[in-house]
C-alpha cells in the first residue's frame, strides 16, 4: 500500500453502512461482531466501490454490474506513486496531462486522478462502446467535461490516440491481464486475481490476445515512435512473469531510463513499469532495486578520503567538470557533478592536446542531454581506504555514462597505485 493511501487505515464497514443506506444490506458480522462483505458478490463490490470514491473522493461513479469492479485502493496506489514520479523527474508540476489506455466502464483513473489533483487533465481511450458511453456519462456526472476527454477508439492493435504537436505527462494502464479463460482460471486459484474481478469482469477487459506481454509491448513499440510526446509511459503489470521479458525488451530497443515498483494489497501483488525518452532518472521513489538498469558503479580504492577527495578534484578540474560538494564530512564526500561535453573521449583529449600546443581554443563534443553523475566517497571500516561509487542521474546515453566510468575508473585507480592487472579489489 502506499504511504499516503488514506487506506492504510482499513475502512470500516459499520460506519460506512451507516453512511451510506444503499451499502447497509451487504454487510454482514461474524460471531465475533466484526462486519464483512461478500467479495464474490458483484453487487456487494459494487457499492463499495460507489460508497469509497463519495465517502474519500466526492466522486460519484455508475457502471454496469458485469462491467469490471475496481478496487479503489489499488487504483489509488497507482495515481499516488505516479504523482511520485512527476513530483521527482519533473520541473513543472503543474497542468499535468495524463493519458489513461482503456478507462473501462467506471473510468476510474481519470475521475481518481483529477479528484486527488486540482490541475491534472486527463484523455482517456475505451475499445468497448458501451464502456466508452458509461465513462463518458461518469466524467459528466462530476462535471468535469473540461478536464477529462473520452474517445472511443475502434483498433485495438492502437495504442496512443494522441493530438498531433500536443505534449503528455505520463500514459497509465491497466491493461487485460489474461491471453484466454484458462488463464484467468489458473490465476484465480494462484490468487492472482483482484476478488472483485472474479464475477465482474466482462472478457474485453479481462483477455486480449497474447496476454498483457503483448498488449504492453504494443505500448512499447508505439512509444518508439512518438518517444519525447509523453514524458513516462507507464503500464500496470498483474503477473509476475511478465517482467522479465518487458524488461528485456526495453533493453533491446534501447530504453535505458526505466524503473518498476509494485504494491501489495491484502493478497493481490501488482507491479507498475515506466519508462522515458527523457534523461532524467527517478531516484526517490519507490522501486523494486532488483529491476533497475545498471546506474551505479563501486569500487574500493587503497588511500585514505582526504587523498581520493583531492584526486577526484584534480581529475574533474583536467576534464573541466562543474561540481559541487553536497556533503562533506571526515567519513563521507559527496560531489554533485554535471557537464553537457565530452571531455574524456579519446578523439577529444588527443584533440585537446594539439589544440594546447598550437594555443588555439578547445573544441570538445557536445551532449545531447546533460550529463548528470553523483560521486559518492565513504571511509572503509579500516580508514586507510575509501569506497568510491558513482551514481548515474541524467542522461540519455548509457554507452557515454559507462565511457566516461571507465575513464575516471583508470584515472583514479592510476592516482592511488593501482596499476592495472593489480590484485586490490579482485
Ligand atoms: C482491465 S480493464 C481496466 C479498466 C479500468 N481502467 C480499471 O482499471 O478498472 C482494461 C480495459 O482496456 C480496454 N482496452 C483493451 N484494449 C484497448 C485498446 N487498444 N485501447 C483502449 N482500450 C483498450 C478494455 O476494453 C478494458 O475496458
């Protein structure tokens, strides 16, 4: 669950029955006095769902009883840690312009998103008609017409519907999990399957062929074509296997800014993925750190900080990077680092020393996005050696982000007697 849920605190059935009159006939007690509801009972799931979204949103939704049932806490955990991964990659917060693939019946992402943040927008996409008409009857009775837009799109190998020069924040989704019947059966019996969904959820929403890797990988796929029109794609994952190869293929294309998350929910685990053509990397939101690409680098250098920190100065100052120093303390440096050239490559340092004998400027590389590292010096327990790790921030290109540790690797390694082949740190 997320932190900031307001669920974190389970709601009370009681009081909610005696809140809402229309929830009272679906709640029962055990012999101990505690009240329940029969998840299997689309209707009792129903208005829950209705009773939650007025009680903690004043959002007022409808929809069909053999349409899929969302569970609020779960759809809440999603629009929150989104708004963790603005709130962390971007500078301007506001108008945020979401994009919700495939609203359903409820329209649950739109009406939660705006409900929770005063100036987000939202475009949503439906493939049914009827839940197309039911989102776009849900949007109207919250009179937010001018906030959030339904369309219906009629191709569902079509991903993105999105207005030609227009920009957007973030894509969500929550994809058909299933490729068939027998595997929303097996995942009922793993309990991979929301209880609120065993009764409701009509197949469209449920099934798509190939499953949610082939749904997710069409996203991907259209991403490549429009890359910097949304700022992060991001799609909700049900099953676990599914990772691995989303993962993999975002590799092979070669998205290298991507992160996963995920979130428990009474027995029912979720998994979101995001990724971006943008630079910049979230750092502080909460992520599965099994599933990060590779951003940092560590090594053990055998001179005491003072000396590293001195070296590490001297070798910035000679590629004429701009840093500056967060922290710094006798067990632990921290230098924040950022450069929109390329002074390291080979061809340039070769460049730059001719250029120094014929005193002529220095013409170095360009980079498309800047550069952004963190350098991070630690006392070892023993005091007479230092760990040194570098943290990837921003950038767009890996090979230029492990070019220039190589570099600074040999460089400082050089500084503090470790010569190549050398045994240290092995
Ligand atoms: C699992 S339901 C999610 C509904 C709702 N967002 C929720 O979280 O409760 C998936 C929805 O995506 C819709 N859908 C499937 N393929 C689509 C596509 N290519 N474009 C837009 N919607 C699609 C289905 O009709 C279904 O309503």
């Amino acid at each position: 669950m997320h932190p900031r849920s307001v669920y974190n605190i389970e709601p009370d059935f009681t009081t909610l029955a005696k809140d809402y009159a229309s929830f009272k006939p679906f709640v029962k007690q055990t012999e101990q006095g505690r009240s329940y509801i029969d998840f299997k009972d689309a209707e009792a799931n129903r208005e829950l769902c209705k009773c939650l979204l007025k009680r903690d949103f004043k959002v007022d939704v409808d929809f069909p009883l053999d349409t899929l049932c969302p569970a609020v806490p779960n759809r809440l955990n999603y629009i929150l840690w989104l708004e963790d991964l603005i709130q962390d990659t971007l500078s301007n917060l506001k108008n945020c312009q979401g994009i919700d693939i495939g609203v359903g019946a409820s329209c649950i992402y739109p009406l939660l998103g705006c409900a929770t943040n005063p100036t987000w927008r939202f475009l949503g996409t439906e493939i049914n008609q009827r839940s197309t008409d039911f989102a776009n009857k849900n949007v109207q009775r919250n009179h937010l017409e001018d906030r959030i837009t339904i369309i219906h799109n009629p191709d569902p190998s079509k991903i993105f519907l999105l207005e030609q020069d227009k920009q957007y924040t973030f894509s969500m989704c929550n994809p058909p999990f299933y490729s068939s019947q027998e595997e929303i059966d097996q995942g009922l019996h793993n309990k991979e399957v929301e209880p609120s969904a065993i009764c409701t959820g009509s197949n469209n929403e449920m099934i798509t062929k190939g499953g949610e890797f082939e749904f997710i990988k069409l996203m991907v796929m259209e991403s490549l074509q429009i890359q910097r029109q949304v700022h992060w794609y991001t799609s909700m994952i049900g099953l676990k296997r599914t990772i691995r190869p989303l993962i993999r293929l975002l590799n092979d294309q070669g998205i290298v800014n991507y992160i996963v998350t995920d979130f428990i929910q009474g027995k029912t685990v979720r998994w979101i993925i995001a990724w971006s053509f943008h630079p910049k990397r979230p750092t502080n939101v909460h992520a599965i750190e099994a599933w990060r690409p590779v951003y940092q680098f560590e090594i053990k250098l055998p001179k005491e900080i003072s000396f590293v920190l001195d070296s590490t100065r001297k070798i910035l100052q000679d590629l004429e990077i701009d840093y500056s120093i967060e922290e710094d303390d006798a067990q632990e440096t921290i230098l924040s680092c950022n450069t929109s050239r390329n002074t390291w490559s080979r061809a340039t340092r070769r460049q730059k020393k001719r250029q120094k004998l014929q005193k002529t400027e220095s013409i170095t590389t360009t980079i498309e996005d800047p550069f952004l590292f963190r350098l991070e010096l630690s006392c070892s327990r023993s005091k007479s050696s230092t760990w040194y790790q570098i943290v990837w921030l921003s950038g767009a290109n890996k090979l230029l982000f492990e070019g220039f540790w190589s570099h600074l690797k040999k460089r400082i390694e050089e500084r503090c007697g470790i010569l190549r082949g050398s045994s240290f740190n092995k």
